[in-house]
C-alpha cells in the first residue's frame, strides 16, 4: 500500500511539471534558450563560435519537425538550386531520414549509385568510416557530393538481407536527363521520367511529338514510367498532368497558412486524344510522381500498375533568409482530385505487381503444375490435332496483318499544350552516330532491336504493354464509341450551359 500511495505522489509530481512545461509563455521558452546558449559558451570543453552554434540550432529546429525541413547554407543551398535544374556533382540518388539512418527514396536514372546497385528503400547506415546515425540530412548530403572520381563506400541495410552490404561508388558529375522516349511495337509509345525538373514538361511534350511522328500521325496508347522516381518541382507535375487531361482538378494543396491553399485545374487539349495510357510505379515513386500518378487515377484517365507508391505527400517551400541561407520548410499537404491525402499511405496501384524478373517468372511458370503432370493424367487422345494445331500456329505467326485504316489516324491540334523547345534543342539524348568508315546498320533494325531487349527485360513493362494493347482495342469497340460521343455531348452542353 505504501509502494502504490508512493507511486501516486510520484505520478502526481510528474503530472505536475508537465502541467507547468505546458503553460510555459514563449518568453520564458526563449530565456531557456538563451540559458542553455550561454552555459554551452561558458562550459563547453572547446570554444564554440557564435555563427556556427546558432546554425546548428536553426538546423535542430526545422529537423525535429519531419524529414524534409531543413536549414541550407553556402553550398547546401547552391546544390538544391543546382538539382532543380538537372546537373550537380555527386552519386544520384534521392535520400530522406528513417529511424535516424538515411533513406534511399529512388536512385536516380545513368549515374553512379543506380550503376552500382543502390536500390529503393535501402538503408544507409555508414559513409565511407561515419557512421550516419543521428547524421543530419543536409550534412550527408554533402559528405556524398564530392570531386568526380572520388570514390565512397556505403554501407547499407537492404530489406531482405541478413548482413550490411557494401557499396563503393565513384562520383561523377549527375546530368540528369529527366526524360526519355522510345516507340515501341505497333505504335505504342514510352516515356520514362526520372524526375521532375523545371524543364520536364516541355521536354515531355517534345518527345510525346517526336514519337507521334514516328507512330506516322498518333499514338495507340502510351506508358508512362514513373519507377524510382523521387518527385522534384510541384509545378513540373502538374504540367505533365495537364499534358493528358483536358478539364478538371489536378491537385490541391492545404496548409496553416491562407498562401498554402492552392487549387491546380487542367487546362484543355489532351496531347493524346484519348488513347490508353498505363502508369508504372513502385515503393521508389514519390512525391511529384504520386501527383501525375493520383491525378490520372483519380480522372480514370489511366491504368496505374506496379507496387504502392512511398507516400510522401507534402509540400516544402524554400525560403530564402539570406543570400546564401534558406530554409526548406514542409507548408502543406497535398490532395489528389478525390480528396485523398497519400501522406504515408502512397499511391495504390489499379493492379498490383510483384518486382519480379521475366527471367525468374520463367522460372516460376517452369515449375508450376499443370494436367500433364499429374500422375494418371488422360492421354491427348489425337495426335493429328496436336500437329495440326502447332501447323496453324506457325502460319498464323508467319502472317502479317496490313495496316487497318484505324491506324492511320490524323495529326491532332495541340493549341493550349505545345511550348517552346528549348534553346539547347532536344535533351533526351537518344539518338547517337556512327563514323563513316563503319558498315552502316538498318536503323529501323536497331531500334527493332533495341525494343525487344527493353521488353523481354522488364517483366512490369512487359505487362503494361499487353494491358496497352487490350486498352486499344477495347476503345476502338463500337459500344465504346458510342458511350464516348455521349460523354461528348454532354460535355459540349455543360460547356454551353456555362458560358
């Protein structure tokens, strides 16, 4: 009994200086500061300088509210402006805060980290001999960031791995290609964005025109490949989600303040015209990605496929203090058209994918059981079948369907969509030369080629292609038609109705 009354005076205690710490004024706050500041000047084993000690209290702040604020000074704030605009020196790869370690988001496409096997999700525990622990992140950052050709070992913790692994990584200089293009088979197109830079929407439109120009006039349908893709400028994902919707809210953002609440509306003129698109993503696509992601799901304007998204669905706006000095500080959360916060909840896929190999779905489909393999299983009962089943399937693989008069659709109009192309023309990077004095190979071969190795590699792609397919021919349907010129009409009428 006196254990437990002695408990209660205990817990009384606690409760009351608990009490007290919460009706502490915040004058009586910035005195405890000012306390602890001139015990740390007067007793600390070392001399501390006056700049560098409010620093680091300026950066302990903004830290301890979440992951993404931060203090950026000299170079800190140099390398943020730098990779807004695609081209910094370092390892290339997104990275956030996790249980005090530093958090692979997404390496980012052709640099050194994706080229030496640092995958999303990875854990970052040691750089080179120290010890990340407790590390800010602008100070990681900044121990990445080197002189290219320098070489840093990470020593990471990988989601299904008993030991630390061991990655060394020579830096270079990150030019940043944020998107790339390919036509694939029959006129079905690829884009891959690796990030969103302030330059990626008109790049985008560029290549969505330079492969309708192959595709002969238009598109079937296209697949939009956000993987790894760590996010980057707000206002670059929503103009790519402009690109193919032609009416209706994009995305919004909330926050304390009245300037944090922000509507983002499309505008008309989808570049597309309607054809299918197929979204690919995993656990490596945040941020900007999940605004393009949620807002074509949330419009039913695509097919998202892959894994649930990282979900970090907040906005940091950068405020610069000084000339050199800003701070990035999280101001609001964002919504998809439906009002769904992914805020560590993410995007979740319309069909969800494990990240398998073709090679090793081979495999799985090697070893699976079928009515052949079981014991006293009935006999075909027709051996002519059987040949002549595998006789019409050679000639119907031998046969080439001729091009239907669906195919040959027209150049569309892009009045509201299309901008100007850069000064330094087309940043993709695709196209490449060879010397004269080569034997000249069939382009249309190469790229043949090319298609096949990028397909037959990738096992969500390859699905995403064949979903594609089906897409096509489900809109080229008379019924479909039919429901679409009535969606028309009533849209051509509420627009009347408006005006």
């Amino acid at each position: 009994e006196k254990r437990q009354d002695g408990e209660q005076d205990k817990s009384a205690g606690e409760k009351g200086t608990e009490e007290k710490k919460k009706q502490r004024t915040p004058l009586e706050t910035l005195r405890l500061f000012a306390e602890a500041y001139s015990r740390i000047k007067q007793n600390y084993v070392e001399s501390v300088d006056d700049k560098e000690l409010i620093e680091h209290a300026i950066r302990g702040m903004l830290e301890g509210l979440d992951p993404h604020s931060d203090f950026l000074m000299g170079d800190d704030y140099l390398d943020l402006k730098e990779s807004t605009h695609g081209e910094f020196g370092g390892l290339g790869i997104e990275v956030g805060t996790e249980n005090g370690f530093i958090k692979v988001i997404a390496p980012m496409d052709d640099t050194p980290a994706q080229k030496a096997g640092v995958k999303a999700g990875d854990l970052i525990i040691r750089l080179d001999e120290k010890p990340v622990k407790g590390m800010s992140l602008s100070k990681a950052v900044k121990l990445m960031r080197g002189k290219p050709g320098t070489e840093l070992m990470l020593t990471i913790l990988r989601k299904g791995e008993e030991q630390p692994l061991q990655i060394k990584v020579v830096r270079d200089i990150i030019h940043v290609v944020s998107v790339k293009s390919r036509l694939l088979e029959e006129k079905f197109g690829y884009i891959r964005i690796s990030n969103f830079q302030i330059a990626t929407a008109r790049n985008l439109l560029e290549k969505v025109e330079k492969l309708q120009q192959q595709a002969e006039g238009s598109l079937k349908g296209l697949i939009l490949d956000l993987r790894n893709n760590p996010g980057g400028v707000l206002t670059a994902a929503v103009a790519v989600s402009d690109a193919f919707l032609d009416h209706g809210l994009i995305v919004y953002t909330e926050g304390r303040t009245a300037d944090s609440k922000i509507t983002y509306s499309a505008t008309a003129n989808d570049i597309l015209d309607g054809a299918p698109i197929v979204v690919l993503v995993n656990e490596g696509s945040a941020s900007a990605s999940e605004i393009v992601a949620g807002a074509l799901q949330d419009h039913g304007r695509a097919v998202i496929i892959g894994q649930q998204t990282f979900g970090k669905g907040s906005v940091q706006t950068v405020v610069p203090v000084m000339e050199d000095a800003a701070i990035k500080l999280t101001t609001a959360r964002y919504y998809t058209p439906h009002g769904r916060s992914i805020q560590a909840e993410g995007i979740k896929p319309d069909i969800e994918l494990a990240p398998v190999s073709i090679e090793l779905s081979k495999k799985i489909s090697a070893h699976s059981i079928k009515e052949k393999d079981l014991t006293g299983h009935l006999e075909n009962g027709d051996g002519d079948n059987e040949k002549q089943g595998k006789s019409e399937e050679s000639d119907a693989e031998a046969a080439e369907d001729p091009p239907s008069d669906d195919d040959k659709r027209q150049d569309k109009k892009r009045d509201g969509k299309k901008q100007e192309s850069p000064e330094s023309g087309d940043s993709g990077g695709d196209d490449t030369s060879k010397p004269d004095d080569e034997e000249a190979e069939d382009p249309q071969e190469k790229q043949d080629s090319q298609e096949k190795v990028l397909i037959s590699e990738d096992y969500a792609l390859s699905e995403a292609l064949n979903l594609l397919k089906g897409m096509s021919i489900f809109l080229k349907s008379p019924a479909n038609r039919i429901q679409q010129d009535e969606k028309a009409q009533e849209k051509a009428e509420q627009q009347e109705q408006q005006k």
